[in-house]
C-alpha cells in the first residue's frame, strides 16, 4: 500500500497537504501514560503516521483498564503497558517507529520530542513533566478526565504565555483518581483524541490554542474556553530573582 493511499483523506486537506504529511513524518511524539487518554491518542497519532512515537509508563495492563483503554485487549491482561502498546500500534501501521520508555527514564525523551502529551493522572507527575518541557522548550499537550468531566490545555512557552505549574500554583497531591471517582470510556477517550489533534496542529504549525484552558462538561455536553494567565511568580516559567 502506498503512502499516499494511506494518507489520503488527511493529505487531501489544505491545511495537511504533501508538505505536512513529511512533516509529521519526519516528527517525534513523546506520550507519558498510556492509561485512557494516552492509549487513545497513540492509536491516532500511529495511523495518521507521525514519525516516531515515544511511549512512557511502568504499568501493566489489568482487567479494569478494557473498559476505556482501548488499544488493549483481553490477551495483553499482565503485559507491561509499553509493551503491549508498541504491538498493537505497530500493527495499526509498520511504518512508524515507537520506542518505549519505563516510568523515569521518560525524562530522556523530552528533548527527542517535537510534542508531549502528559496523559497522566496525578499532579506530581504532570508538575515532573510541565518543568521537563519548559526546560526543553517543548510544546506540551496537557489532558484530564474524571467523571464527566474534561479538561484539556496546550502550553507553548516558544510563544509566551503559562506553563501548567502557573495555573497549579499550589503543588499538593489531591488530584482525585477514576479508581475513586469513576469515569466513562467515551468521555477520557474524547480528550484523548483531542490531545492527538493539538499535537497533529502543533506539528503542522496550525493555531493549537495554546494559552487556553478548555473545560467539558460531559453530562450537560457544554464546553467552556477560557485563557490563561503566565503567573511572574511561577518557580518554573517565572523570571529568576537575582
Ligand atoms: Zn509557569
């Protein structure tokens, strides 16, 4: 099957066309977490063909995760997530490359990546990759679901604006989890998705929103927009006090 084939419906869009698909060809994706939101977007970033993926998480697979992780399958139960990830996007297309990476060594990738996608689930995990990729100067791609709720926001310090610690000034670890709270497989699915498509911009050099927090309401399906403020005062992205 040729390229272009398989391209097709997305090389025929102005804003995609020959010269972005050899973009995203040519681009590497970092992915922390492949829990419900990163087992979501690896899956479109692999067939719309970026490059390289780069897939980070200690975790195995366990029955509670088919629910909503669907790049899974009742056969991967007890294989470590990276692993069976790696095969079953390699098998939705062989002509990408994906490394994985463990829950730590992740930090090496940063700089490899064009775009990171933080789909983790707890605060000192997401502050951990916000200063990695403000350090890197790399574009993040930052999402969260819980019950019918959903969140998603792009920081992109290459062009101002906040990073995620400015909106998180308060660095406890109360973040709520879908074991506790609960969560339905469409509603972190849809941010999931929606974190593929603000890399997918972000590589084709379309507008992203970055500096805007978008809020879901799931259950009353409304979707809010607001912007975000840079905080001076951020220990991360703020001026240093001499
Ligand atoms: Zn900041």
């Amino acid at each position: 099957m040729s390229d272009f084939q398989r391209y097709s419906r997305q090389v025929i869009l102005r804003e995609v066309g020959v010269n972005g698909q050899a973009l995203l060809a040519d681009s590497a994706v970092l992915i922390v977490g492949l829990g419900g939101l990163g087992a979501v977007a690896a899956q479109y970033l692999a067939a719309a063909g970026v490059g390289q993926l780069l897939v980070a998480d200690r975790d195995r697979v366990e029955t509670s995760n088919l629910q909503r992780q669907i790049l899974y399958r009742q056969g991967d139960v007890g294989q470590l997530k990276t692993e069976a990830a790696r095969a079953q996007l390699q098998a939705l297309n062989p002509q990408i490359r994906i490394d994985h990476y463990d829950g730590q060594s992740w930090r090496e990738a940063v700089a490899l990546a064009d775009v990171v996608l933080d789909c983790t689930d707890n605060f000192p995990a997401r502050f951990a990759i916000n200063a990695a990729c403000v350090r890197a100067r790399r574009p993040l791609v930052s999402g969260a679901a819980i019950r019918f709720e959903g969140q998603l926001a792009v920081f992109d310090l290459r062009r101002g604006g906040p990073c995620y610690r400015c909106l998180y000034p308060d660095q406890g670890d109360t973040a709520e989890t879908c074991e506790e709270a609960g969560i339905l497989g469409p509603v972190v699915g849809t941010v999931g998705a929606l974190q593929a498509l603000a890399a997918l911009k972000l590589m084709l050099g379309l507008d992203a929103q970055a500096g805007r927090l978008q809020t879901w309401d799931a259950l009353r399906m409304q979707w809010r927009s607001h912007k975000m403020a840079a905080d001076p005062e951020c220990p991360v992205c703020g001026e240093p006090h001499v």
